[in-house]
C-alpha cells in the first residue's frame, strides 16, 4: 500500500513559547486521540514531534492509504488540522528502513 507522510507546524507559535490556548488544547486532545485511533486500525505507522519551540518545530506523521485522495482525507481530517490549530504539507514517501 503506498505510503505518505504529512508535516505539521503550529499556526501560532506561542502556542509553544506560551501554553496553547483552551481551545488549542482542547483541538491537541483530539489530534492525539485522531492519530491514536488511526494506528490502532493500522493507517498510522508512526507520529510524532520535534522538541523544540521555535519557527523551526514540526511534527511528522507516516501512514499508509490508498491512493493521493485517501492521503489528503487522513490528512485533512486530522483535528489540528481541520480546526486550523496547525497547517500541514503531504508528501509521497516510502519507509527505507526501520528498526525490527
């Protein structure tokens, strides 16, 4: 199955420098959740973030889907996304290696 990876990146940064906002995170439970429950069905292969909180932080998500249209969907629906907390990019990838 072809796979894809999206990147994220906070639409304000200090909900890093700061502390997001109620409503952020309330939208960052419900991304974990979303991409949670995407691994447990078997898109997901891995999530995660940068540990940094600067202009340069960003989180990645690897997945498998379909087709390009299953991928921007994933993508679209996750909650940081659709509800404009963080703005993403997808890209066609494929993992070369991995730990056993």
């Amino acid at each position: 199955m072809p796979q894809y990876l999206y990147r994220i990146q906070p639409t304000r940064l200090e909900m890093l420098t700061q502390g997001p906002t109620e409503a952020e995170a309330e939208t960052l439970a419900r991304h974990v959740a979303y991409l949670e429950s995407q691994a447990a069905h078997g898109g997901v292969i891995l999530a995660g973030r940068t540990q940094t909180a600067d202009r340069d932080t960003f989180g990645i998500v690897i997945f498998e889907a379909e087709d390009d249209a299953a991928a921007e969907r994933l993508m679209a629906d996750d909650p940081a996304v659709a509800d404009g907390v963080m703005h993403a990019k997808l890209f066609p990838y494929r993992v070369a290696v991995s730990r056993s």
